[in-house]
C-alpha cells in the first residue's frame, strides 16, 4: 500500500511540475553574440518526452532528449547553462509569454524569483 502511495503521490508531483511550464528558455549573451537554450515539451503540460535545444547563429541544434526521465531535460539545460556561465557569458532565464529577463538563472548566480500560481 505504501508503495502505491508514493508512486501516486510522484505521478502528482510530477505533472504539476510539467504543467508549470510549458517551455524553458534561457537567453544567453557575449558581446553582439546571442545562443538560446531551450527545453521544448512535445506535449504541453507534460514533462516528457521534451528535448534540449541550442540556437546560434541562426541554427538550432538539439542537444538532449528524454522520453523516460523526469527532470532529465531540465537537468541537462541548466548545467549548460551554468558552463556558458563559467565563459564569460551572460544568461537568464524567461518564459516564452513573459517579456525576457536579464537575470541570471542558474548556479553560483543569483536567481530570478519565480512567479507565485
């Protein structure tokens, strides 16, 4: 029985978290130079199965997938983020219906407050 409790109880959790957000997006800049990482829901209000893109110069790359893994993309996404940190660049986190942020996201940055629902 208690087994059957937590395993509710994670479904819960993780479709509320899917249905937070339906797009993470991360502006990245140096300089005149723009990326954009992004992890993109093939479901909206689902957290999987979603994808890692990276945009620059115009191309978009897709750098990880998940089609069983919760949180994998998200996971993904923000330690490439942070890398991007770590060279110099500045990055911040928004939703694609929010006007863009340049608030840093992402560890050993401050974050942007994440809005109450």
């Amino acid at each position: 029985m208690k087994t059957r409790t937590l395993t509710c109880t994670l479904l819960l959790l993780l479709a509320g978290a899917a249905q937070a957000s339906d797009a993470i997006v991360y502006h990245c800049s140096l300089g005149d130079d723009e990326r954009i990482v992004s992890v993109v829901y093939s479901e909206p209000g689902q957290a999987l199965p979603c994808d890692v893109t990276y945009e620059r110069g115009g191309e978009v790359e897709t750098l990880w997938q998940a089609r069983n893994q919760a949180g994998y993309c998200e996971e993904q996404a923000q330690n490439f983020v942070a890398q991007q940190v770590a060279w110099g660049w500045e990055c911040g986190r928004h939703s694609p219906d929010e006007p863009q942020s340049d608030a840093p996201d992402v560890e050993g940055a401050e974050p942007e407050p994440e809005p109450a629902y």
